[in-house]
C-alpha cells in the first residue's frame, strides 16, 4: 500500500469588483477560519482594509488580513509594493493591542518591490504640479515604486540582506531621480548614504521575514491547507482594464493573484467577488451612477463611508450592474461576496444601473473608449426597498422579501450566486448561504 496523501488545498481569491471599498477586509477575515495562510498579491499601503471583532475595529493597510487568525501565516508576495516604515507602524500597533507578529507568522517575498523615501516625494511633488489635472493619488510612492520596478532600477526586499547591494541600487536609483527634484521639481537632491542610513533601522527589523512566499503556499496547497489571495482596490482601478488614467498602478483583477506570488493559475479553483450593495468611489474618475442630493448623504451616511487609508469622503451611487458585468468577464468569480446589504434599509426604492445610453445605443458593458464612462447615461431599473433593520438577521429566509428580490436581481445579471451576505461590519454580522 502507498502512502495515502492530503487533497489537494483550494487557491481562493478574494478580490474586489468595483472601484475598491467594497469590504474584502472583512470576507477575507472571515474566509480565513479555514485557511493555511493569506497572501497579499498586489498594491500597497494606498488601500486600507478594516477588519471589526467583538466591535473593536483593526484598519491594516499592508498586513494581510489573516493575521488577527493565531494560527494563519500572512504572507506578502513579488506583486505588492511594500513600505518599510508602514509595515512596522502596522507590526507595533499589532502587537500593542495584543497581536504579536513574528517570523513565523508574517513572510516577505525576497522579490517584493520596495517603496523608497524618493518615491513618496516624486508622487506628492508629481501630483502638486498637475494642479486641475489630478488623478487623486494618495501619495504614498505607489505608481514611482511600480515605475522604478519596470525600469528595472527598483530595489526588493531581498536587498535589504545585503548593504552593498542596497547602496549600490539606491546611487543608481537617484541619479534620474536627482535630476528631477533639482531641475523640475526644485528641490534639493539626496545623498544615497543619507536615505539608506535613515532606513537602517527597519531594513535591519525586517530581514528575519524575508522567505520564499511561493514555496510556501506550493507546500500548503499540497498539505491540503487552502491559501487565501487578498485583493487590493477593485477591478475597475486596475491599471489595464480600469477607468483609465484614474486608476491604481497594478493590476487587480483575479489573474494578478497568480503572478504577484508566484504560483500557478490553476490552483485558483475558488473566485469571490466582493460586491457592495450600492457603489462608491474615492478621488478623482467617472461614476455614472453617483447620487448628489439626499439618497447620496444618506448611504454616506449610513454605511461609514470614508477611506480607510485617506478619510476622504467616499462619493456614493446606486449599483452598476453594467460595471460589475465588465468585473466578471474579467475575474470569472464563482461566487460573490455582497456587503452592506443592511445601508440600504430605509430607502422606500432602490434603483439599479442595468446599462448605459452612449452615442444613441444601449451598452450593456461599459464602452472601450478611453474616457466614455464620462459620457454615458445609466438606464435605470426601479425596485422596491424595505424599512426593517438587517444587522440582526443570521439566514436568507429572515431577510424582507424586498431585499431577497434585490439580491436575485444581482444573481440573475451576474449569473453567479450571492454565497455570503453582509449586514453589518463584524463577522458576526453575515448570512452565509449554503
């Protein structure tokens, strides 16, 4: 008889279909009961994700999510944008309320790109000299540290081992980037020596977290143990398929979850969309279905919305099953994720975006053309709403009948079941559906 071995784990992403915002911090939290381990594939600190237990709220911007689960390891992949400085705010404030966070319990991939002091200066010196033209980036070094990385001049974590190599890099880097704060943006230039001294301190603290990220989950799969992977943003942020140029500087759609950690696309068996109940965007960019008056004030309001990241204002619309059509084609999820389904109590109608008018035809997806979303109209199809409270309810068949109408609805365009149901921020707050 030959050894008898562990079905093979399931690569579930976790990924968001709007603009961001939609609440994967929290289904990701809650998926992670089952899981091995969590990885971070894309993005930075410029998305902020906010986890609520027991009705004590934890904002992490690059930690991954899983790691208020004792026994998960969070890993963070090739694919994310890391800042140092960030991470070990985020490890402090951790470990102040009771979360420690080791080496064994965090890895960094050796590849991860590394956001540079440089980088925040050009992004906020970039975005200043745009004036009306900006594209509402957060300025934390984001989109320089993705350039960099394609110009091969970045520096990754696995540098930090190696002090030559860091400062050897880091003179390189800034001979292009001295030029441009002297000449454009009339600043003074930097001393290599300078920024890597500054940043000795945690380079030095993260050196024992550098591990082979992608041997890790190749291993936790083929033990049986199911590997998380945790968007950032949404889809229509992504920087090939979003609303360009208002868009983040990675891509964020499911494939990414492949490359930005280094495995294979088909272990990726489980696809959930993360879907909000209405939608909502932050910064600049088109938003067809953006409320301005007091159904606007009200889903603000009502559900909270304010960066993570930023607090900013988060501008508040009606859902867009035109956007989310585009989402799946993208994505292929298996299955959605809807939250803030409860924000919607209280409206006597809820309308729903089925499609846009554009240059007198009807678009059931958003049109190609760069800059089209700002042109078209949404058609709107009118549904009931439904007074009573959902916060408290644990199974569909508690929910109004307005309310399972709307979900339906959802189900139907998007041909994909709504498996989990938000009504409220904690994890007790969910409906999940068998």
């Amino acid at each position: 008889m030959g050894e008898t071995r562990n079905a093979q784990g399931q690569g579930i992403v976790i990924h968001g279909a709007q603009w961001g915002d939609e609440g994967k911090g929290k289904i990701v939290d809650l998926m992670t009961e089952q899981a091995k381990a969590v990885v971070r594939f894309q993005g930075g600190n410029n998305a902020g994700h906010t986890l609520v237990v027991g009705g004590e709220k934890t904002v992490v911007h690059l930690m991954p999510s899983g790691i208020l689960h004792p026994t998960t390891v969070c890993l963070i992949g090739n694919g994310v944008v890391l800042d140092p400085e960030v991470l070990c705010q985020e490890m402090d404030t951790l470990a102040a309320n009771g979360v420690p966070v080791t080496p064994e319990r965090l890895l960094i991939s050796p590849k991860t790109h590394i956001i540079m002091p440089y980088h925040r200066l050009i992004d906020s010196a970039r975005e200043s000299l745009r004036a009306g033209g900006k594209i509402g980036t957060t300025g934390r070094g984001i989109g320089p540290c993705y350039e960099d990385k394609m110009a091969r001049i970045g520096i990754r974590a696995g540098d930090f081992a190696d002090p030559e190599l860091f400062l050897r890099k880091i003179t390189q880097a800034l001979v292009e980037k001295n030029a441009l704060f002297t000449s454009l943006y009339h600043m003074e230039p930097l001393k290599p020596k300078a920024v890597a001294d500054a940043m000795a301190s945690v380079v030095a603290r993260l050196v024992p977290y550098l591990g082979d990220v992608s041997s890790v989950i190749q291993k936790t799969l083929t033990a049986g143990g199911d590997v998380l992977f945790e968007g950032a943003q949404g889809t229509h942020l992504d920087i090939d398929h979003g609303t360009y140029p208002y868009v983040t500087s990675s891509n964020t759609v499911s494939g990414q979850a492949a490359a930005g950690s280094g495995c294979s696309p088909n272990v990726l068996t489980r696809i959930v969309a993360v879907v909000k109940a209405y939608t909502t965007r932050v910064g600049s960019g088109p938003f067809p279905t953006e409320l301005f008056g007091a159904v606007g004030d009200y889903l603000q309001e009502h559900g909270g919305e304010y960066g993570a990241t930023t607090g900013r204002k988060r501008r508040c619309g009606w859902l867009d099953l035109a956007l989310l059509r585009e989402s799946a084609r993208l994505s292929g999820p298996t299955e959605i994720a809807l939250t803030k389904l409860d924000v919607l109590s209280g409206l006597f109608e809820v309308k729903i975006c089925i499609g846009y008018r554009y240059k007198g035809k009807i678009f059931e997806y958003p049109p190609q053309d760069e800059g089209a979303l700002e042109h078209v109209e949404p058609v709107y199809e009118t549904m009931p709403g439904w007074e009573e409270d959902l916060s408290g309810l644990t199974a569909w068949e508690d929910l109004p009948l307005a309310a399972r109408e709307y979900v339906s609805r959802i189900e139907q365009a998007l041909q994909t079941t709504c498996s989990i149901l938000s009504v409220g921020p904690d994890r007790r707050q969910t409906i999940i559906r068998g």
